[in-house]
C-alpha cells in the first residue's frame, strides 16, 4: 500500500490536473463569448488560453499516472 506522502503527492497532481481542466473550460466559454459577440481576436486569445490550460492539465494527470504506476511496481517487488 502507498504511504501516505506518495498518497498525498498522487492526489496532489491530480488536483492541479482538475484545476486545470476547469481553467480550461472556463478558458473555452469565455472564447465562446466573445466569438458570439464577434471580438475574435479575445475569442483566439481564449481559446489559446483554454488549449494551453488543456495541455498543462494532461501533462499532471501523466504525472500522476506514472507515480502511480512507480509506487506499484515498487509494491509489488517488495
């Protein structure tokens, strides 16, 4: 079983992972917005924003995926 620092590090990851995933959304709408009311370059810049965000989110939930992953082949040679 995971100790509670490699728990607490893989929850910890996914949680800026969630966080970004919702910057990301709220990245998107705003772009949405703006795109309806025809500002198309806040549209772009938004929807630049969302991506990065998107991005960003992935890279932290890889991140925890291979702790994840470490802490149990670790486990399992134990």
């Amino acid at each position: 079983m995971l100790d509670q620092n490699q728990s607490d590090k893989i929850i910890d990851l996914r949680r800026m992972s969630a966080e970004y995933y919702q910057k990301a959304a709220w990245n998107q709408l705003l772009a949405l917005d703006n795109y309806r009311e025809k500002n198309f370059e806040a549209a772009e810049r938004f929807a630049q924003l969302s991506f990065e965000d998107q991005m960003t989110a992935t890279e932290y939930a890889e991140l925890a995926d291979a702790e994840s992953t470490l802490y149990l082949e670790l486990e399992l040679e134990d």
